[in-house]
C-alpha cells in the first residue's frame, strides 16, 4: 500500500512539476520519508525518478523542437563541470546561511516569472551569442547546485525566461538538463542505497505517466505566459519548502 500511495503522489508532482522542465525530487525526497523509507534509498530513487520523467518529457519536448540545443549543451557541460567547485567551496561555509540566500533568490525569481515581462530574445540569434548565454547560465547554476546541494534546474528555468528565452522553450530545454543532472545524483545515492522493488515498479510507472501528462499540457494545451506562471508558482513552491526544512529540520 505505501508503494502504492507513492506512485500517486509521484503521478500529481511530476504532471504539475514536468509544465516547468524541473524534477519533482526535491518534494518526493520528503514525502518518501514520511512514508518510512530509509534516506538513502528515498533520495535515489526520487533522483532516478527525475531522469525517467525529464526523459519521458524530452522525447515529447524534442519532437515539437523546443529544446534550444546552443543552450542545453553547455548549460549541460559547464554545470557538470563547476557542481563540483560548487560543493568544494561549500564545505567551508554556514549552510543555513546559504540556503536562506537561496530562499531570497528563488523568491526573486518566481517575481520575475509572475510580473517581469523581459524582451524576447531574437528567434534568429546567432550561435555564438546562444552558447554564450548557456555558458554562463550552466556555470551559474552548476556552481549554486553543488555549493547548497539543491537541483540546478531551479536556476536554469528563470534565468533563461529572464533572458528572454520563451517560457517554453525554457522549460525544455531545462528538463534535458535535469536529465544528466539527476542521474549523476542517482549513483552518488545508489551504492549506498537497497532497492525497494514495489516502491521503484510503482513510482517509476506514476513518474512516466505523469510525465506524459504534463508534456502533453505543456506543448499543446497551455500558451507561453501559463507555462511561465507555473514555473513562478514552483519556484515559491520550491522555497517555501527549503525555509520549511530550515524553520523545522
């Protein structure tokens, strides 16, 4: 019963979670807990469940060319490269500190979303100007991802809208990123993770089919300025769970 009621409740996160190109990790990591499953095995198999859906989703997302290759590629590269002088360089500081910093930016963020309208960036943009923007924003997000631990998507999503990247474009090609992110998350965990069996059969099956789902939402049944308000809305949802986990840890 409680792989059960976890493939459900993977199902709703992931729907509403897939529409802004992030993994639902960070909200299945505690709910899996409250079901009584060890840490370890609860922290792999959300990451896991990440890259199914992001990889459900990006079939979805590449058919209808919304992945912004000049971006995804070295967002991907140069985020792979800093998370781990992110984490280095966090050893040293105050991490609630940090995380309070991260509860402000996303609040920031999620403004941005809700009420900013940036200039759309030019469809003809030249590759050299893309890959720079994806540098920039991969070497952002890799470093915050590895220096507080939390999912880079969170950065990658509203910097590019900020820049003027259409939100659903944003949003795709962010959900390719997450992809790899969260696989290399996965194996860190799984070694010292066991394998919950009905809990992996029945949250990898709500995991897909909720990423079916809000694929489907997003490419053909929402507009630009939707997608972007529910990134905003995940964004708060996001923080509100960070200042949850530092006001009762």
């Amino acid at each position: 019963m409680t792989a059960f009621l976890a493939g459900i409740v993977t199902f709703v996160f992931t729907t509403v979670l897939t529409i802004a190109g992030v993994g639902a990790a960070f909200i299945l990591i505690p709910v899996f807990l409250a079901f009584g499953i060890e840490i370890h095995t609860a922290m792999a198999t959300a990451l896991l469940l990440n890259a199914v859906a992001m990889s459900v989703a990006s079939v979805r997302f590449v058919r209808h060319r919304l992945v912004v290759w000049p971006l995804a590629v070295p967002v991907l590269l140069v985020a792979s490269v800093l998370s781990p002088v992110g984490a280095w360089v966090g050893q040293g500081l105050d991490r609630t500190t940090l995380l309070w910093t991260f509860v402000a930016f996303l609040l920031l963020a999620a403004g941005v979303m809700l009420a900013h309208r940036p200039r759309p960036l030019r469809r003809q943009a030249r590759m050299g100007p893309l890959l720079g923007v994806g540098a920039a924003v991969g070497g952002v997000a890799g470093f915050l991802g590895g220096l507080l631990g939390v999912g880079g998507g969170n950065v990658v999503v509203p910097a590019l809208v900020a820049m003027g990247v259409e939100p659903k474009k944003a949003s795709a090609t962010t959900a390719f990123v997450v992809i790899f992110s969260s696989l290399t998350g996965f194996l860190a965990h799984a070694s010292m993770a066991g394998i919950h069996l009905p809990l992996l059969a029945w949250t990898v099956a709500g995991s897909a089919a909720g990423a079916q789902l809000g694929a489907w939402w997003m490419t053909d049944r929402l507009q630009g300025s939707q997608v972007k308000r529910v990134i905003g809305l995940v964004l708060v949802a996001i923080a509100a769970r960070v200042a949850w986990g530092l006001l009762f840890p």
